[in-house]
C-alpha cells in the first residue's frame, strides 16, 4: 500500500463544481474518506476523496465550493488501498 498525501489549496472560480479533480489508479482510498480543513474564511470546511477517486470540497454547510474561497488540502493523508 502507498500513503497519499495532498498538499496546496483550491480556489472555486466562477461556475467550477465538485469533484475538482479526480485522482488516478493506485492512488485510491478503498472506502470514501472526510477529512476536516480550514478555509480562507477562518471557518471550517472538509475535503472528500471517494473510492473512485473523487476529490471535493465544501464548505461549514456541506454545500458545496463558494466562489472566491480559498480550500487548504495540505496535511491529508490516506492509503491507497484500491
């Protein structure tokens, strides 16, 4: 197994939605994972990677990205077990 880490932040720009990236065989969690972030408003947000590979971000609501907010990733870090 190989550990994954993310690292950087995502903008949401002006009609971008979720997933903003989907990541590539071998570097999948085996189950869907939530990981806690903060967020460029100094609120709470999250990130979830799925089994397929998904990354999305949301904010406190889980509404999904909002324009213009900025969506720390680094220090997620999970298996890729699938």
């Amino acid at each position: 197994m190989n550990v994954v880490h993310l690292k950087g932040a995502v903008a949401k720009a002006a009609g971008a939605s979720n997933p903003f990236v989907t990541l590539p065989a071998g570097f999948l969690p085996s189950a869907t994972r939530s990981f806690a972030i903060n967020i460029s408003t100094q609120a709470a947000g999250s990130v979830e990677v799925t089994s397929a590979g998904q990354v999305s971000v949301f904010d406190s609501a889980r509404s999904g990205p909002t324009n213009g907010i900025t969506y720390q990733l680094d220090g997620i870090t999970f298996l890729a077990e699938a």
